[in-house]
C-alpha cells in the first residue's frame, strides 16, 4: 500500500498534463485525432501490463486508484471546465 499512492500520484501527474495537451489539440487540429488519444489514455493508467507484473494488484489497487483519479481530477478539471463554458457559451449565441 506504500507504493500505490506514489504511484498513483506520479501516473496522475503524467496523465493530467497528456489530458491538457490533448485538450489544446482537439482545438488546434484534427479533433478525431484528439479523440483518439484521449481514449487510449485509459490504457496507460495500467501501463500495459508492467504494473501487475511488479506490483501486487490486490495490495495497491485502492490507495493506486484513488491518488490516479485525484490528482488526474486536480490537474485537467480546470481547463475542461473552461473547454465546456467556451462550448456552451458559443452554443448560447448561435442563433
């Protein structure tokens, strides 16, 4: 349970800035290109198998889950606040 939440907090870290880039992309330049990086994330969560292969699963699993989605939640949920404002907004006006 030791290593979960380092763990979890270091993939966290990595996936919130991934999630910003892939934000300011789908705005910038192909949105299905976007879209397509943003759902292969989920899989890097688990990087691909390595994580059960060192780590006990059972034993991490809760502490590495929880500190994942925190910090996951800390860093992108601004920005996507802000990208649905901006969508809603230029919805609004659209007459």
């Amino acid at each position: 349970m030791a290593v979960g939440i380092p763990l979890g907090i270091l993939v966290g870290l990595v996936s919130g800035a991934a999630f910003i880039v892939f934000l300011r992309t789908a705005f910038r330049e192909d949105a299905l290109k976007a879209a397509g990086s943003l759902l292969a994330m989920p899989s890097s969560w688990f990087a691909g198998g390595w994580l059960t292969q060192v780590f006990d699963l059972e034993r991490i699993l809760s502490s590495y889950v929880t500190s994942l989605a925190i910090s996951v939640v800390a860093i992108g949920g601004y920005p996507l606040f802000r990208v649905v404002v901006r969508i809603g907004n230029e919805l609004g006006r659209a007459e």
